[in-house]
C-alpha cells in the first residue's frame, strides 16, 4: 500500500491565482460584455527579442545537423554560458566566480524550490513577509515548516515588511538556520540598500545561517547604490546561495533559463558537529541525479543576452515594463493611493484606502473597474491590506486600468 506524503495535504486550498481566476470567471458571467484588465499575475507580455530569436534560430538549426547535433549537455550548463554569466553578470560588480560555482538551471522556480533538499528537514526557515510562496510551499511539502496556524506555519520564522517598518525587514534577535530574501522584492517592489544587506550577511555569518537569496528581479533596478547580488557583500560568499532567472530579465517565462550560485566557501555542518560539507557539491550530487540539463536552445538563447545587441535589446523591454510602473505610480499616488515599490522592480505595492482587506479590495477593483490585482494577504499575513500591480502589461492596457480607476475612485 502507497501511503501519500501527507505534507502536501497542508497546502490544498492555498493556490492564491486559481482563486483569483475563480473570481474573475465569475464576474465575466455577469460582466459579459466588459472587458477585464489584468494587472495580476506576473508573466510577461513582450516578445523574446530579436538577438534571443536569432541565437535559437542558429540553435535548432545545429541540432538539425549530425555534425552539430547536440544531445544530453552538462549538467550543470554548458561553458559557454557559465562562461558568459561570471564575465558580465558578476565581474563588472567587482565579484569573482569560477563558472564551476554557476549552475544552469531550468529556471528560478525549480531552484529555489529544490535547493532545500540539500539540508536536513529540522532546520528552523525565516522570509521575509509577504513573500513568493514558493519558498515556504517547498518546505511544506517536506515537513519543515509545520501546521498552518491562524495563517502561518508553525515552525516558519516571519519577519513582517509593511509601510510601519518602511519594508525594512528587522534582523532576528534568535538563531535562524535558513533565510530567505528576495530583492528587488516580490511581491512588493522594494529593494534593499548595501547597508541593509550587510546587516543581515553578518547576522549570517555569526550564527552559521544559510541565506538564500532571489535575484530574479535585478535586472530592474534602476538606482546605481542598489546591489544587484548578494556577493556584492564582503563574506557573503561564505554564507549565500543566490538564484537567477531570465524570466524577467528577458522575458524566458516561456523558454525556460536561469542559474544558481553557489560558492566554493559555502558549507554546512553536520548533525554531530564533526564535519563541514560543501553545499556546491551537495548541489551537483543532486542536480547529476535528478536534472538532465536545460536545453541546449535555451541557453544559447540565454547567452544571446549578452552580445552588446542582445544587452540593448533587453534593456529596452525592460525600460518599457518600467515606463509602465512609473505611469502607475504616478497615476495611483495622484488619485490619493499610498504606493511602494515600482522605482527599481516591475511591481508596486498598493495600501487598501480605508483599512480594507486585500480580498475587499479586490473584489471592489474588479466590479468597480474591471481591473485585476493580486491581493497582498496571498503572500503571506503582513500582505493583508495591501494589492499587488505588476507592470508588465502592454502600455495601452496600464493606461486604460489608470483611467478605470481613476473613474471608479471619483464616483465612490
Ligand atoms: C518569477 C520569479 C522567479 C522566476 O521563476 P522562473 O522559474 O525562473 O520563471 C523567481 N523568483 C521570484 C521571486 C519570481 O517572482
């Protein structure tokens, strides 16, 4: 007899976007005629661009060739890429890696997902709160975060980032074995100074904490004094992982590339204190047995990005998504919305007026104004009165939600 994981029974009823469809689908029914502006969930709209197009032309086109036919490629990447990745993501900023600490990943949602197998299932996990939920919903799934209790689980660390604490995460005053951050942050558009992240690579390095950091969203960052990577930190390299993706960057959400680093220094020890082990090997060990590989497309699509037409070309979908949030938030902020995030990430982070809760508000935005958000409180307890706004949407369609709003704030 199979027995299930019963973990996983944890989190049934806990998946934030179907509800939001479930609702959307219903206010069509008795909306049919108007139009719904979806403002809501993160994916991309603009296409690949024209160096990332070219690069998986000439791609297929090899592995149409016995000669140049490729099969399965490393697995932890090909060296091109690596190659590529150490020279312009991290060596302008001062960083030295070996491309053996880069590995090619299918994307940032997998990694991050996966990297907790690597350490044992009691380690005590803090996030910062609201949060991309795929961090706390892998370690449900194994355990390690306990019973959901009046919308938190149990054996979870929160550190709360609300318009109190200007979205400034407080360092923990107790151990904490595993932390992760995200910045620019998801889900609320904020970012963290060098100051701020040095703070929390000491708090690491003192009490032997794993951070566990998301850089998926860097590429957005428009102000000069704002770290694009973890790594940028002197000792981070001995206490952080940190994960990339070209999701957003480049818009692969549909090709599928990203990486992990892991530096040589990072370790963790052992139950009985005896032996430090080398989480880049552990890593390896369970990427060579459980991933073949991205595909050999998607990472000459993904090297493509970094020819100096490919750098100019993302560059310019990425002030386009930032022209979008700039219009928001000027928008939002005019019609009297308290407004966070947005000025160096493609989301902003919206306070409910009149202390309502984000399913309120919700609800109220889609009947009003035919707008979709995503309501803060699906990111975890201190996302209640808040709505997230991403502004990867086509330019016409910000306007027009700009306008809708506008329209339905003046009659209410
Ligand atoms: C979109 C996103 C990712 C990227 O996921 P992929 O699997 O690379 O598409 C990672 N982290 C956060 C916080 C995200 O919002």
């Amino acid at each position: 007899m199979a027995l299930v994981n019963e973990h996983f029974l944890k989190l049934s009823n806990n998946y934030l976007f179907a509800d939001i469809a479930k609702k959307v689908k219903a206010y069509q029914v008795s909306h049919p005629k108007q139009r719904v502006v979806s403002l809501g969930i993160g994916d991309v709209t603009q296409p690949l661009c024209p160096a990332v197009v070219e690069a998986m032309h000439k791609a297929v086109d090899e592995m149409a060739t016995k000669a140049t036919f490729r099969g399965y490629g490393p697995e932890r990447g090909y060296d091109f890429l690596r190659e590529a990745i150490v020279k312009n993501d991290f060596l302008p900023r001062g960083i030295h890696l070996d491309i053996n600490e880069v590995f090619i990943s299918d994307g940032a949602k997998s990694d991050t997902g996966n990297i907790q197998e690597i350490v044992r299932w009691d380690n005590s996990i803090g996030v910062t709160d609201p949060i991309y939920p795929v961090y706390i919903d892998s370690n449900v799934m194994i355990g390690r975060a306990g019973v959901l209790e009046g919308g938190k689980w149990s054996n979870v660390i929160y550190f709360p980032c609300t318009a109190e604490n200007g979205f400034i995460p407080e360092i923990p005053d107790r151990r904490v074995d595993m932390i992760y951050l995200c910045y620019p942050n998801n889900p609320t558009g904020t970012v963290i100074t060098k100051d701020e992240l040095r703070k929390w690579v000491n708090y690491a390095l003192r009490n032997d904490t794993l951070i566990l950091y998301d850089a998926a969203y860097e590429a957005y960052i428009q102000d000069d004094s704002i770290p694009h990577s973890i790594y940028e930190i002197k000792g981070a390299r001995k206490c952080a992982i940190e994960f990339h993706s070209y999701s957003k960057t480049a818009g692969f959400t549909g090709v599928r590339c990203g990486y992990t680093v892991i530096p040589k220094e990072l370790s963790a020890v052992t139950l009985d204190g005896s032996r430090r082990i080398e989480l880049n090997h552990l890593w390896d060990r369970r990427q060579s047995t459980k991933f073949n590989g991205t595909s050999y497309i998607s990472q000459r699509a993904a090297e493509a990005i970094y020819s100096p037409e490919g750098k100019a070309q993302v560059k310019e979908t990425i002030d386009y998504y930032m022209g979008n949030a700039h219009i928001m938030y000027d928008a939002l902020t005019q019609m009297g919305f308290q407004v966070f995030g947005g000025e160096n990430a493609p989301y902003l982070w919206v306070k409910t007026p009149h202390g309502e809760t984000s399913w309120k508000f919700f609800e109220a935005l889609l009947y009003g104004a035919g707008v979709v958000c995503t309501p803060g409180v699906g990111f975890g307890p201190s996302g209640e009165g808040y709505i997230r706004l991403t502004a990867f949407g086509d330019r016409s369609d910000c306007q027009e939600a700009m306008q809708r709003i506008s329209n339905w704030q003046n009659g209410r």
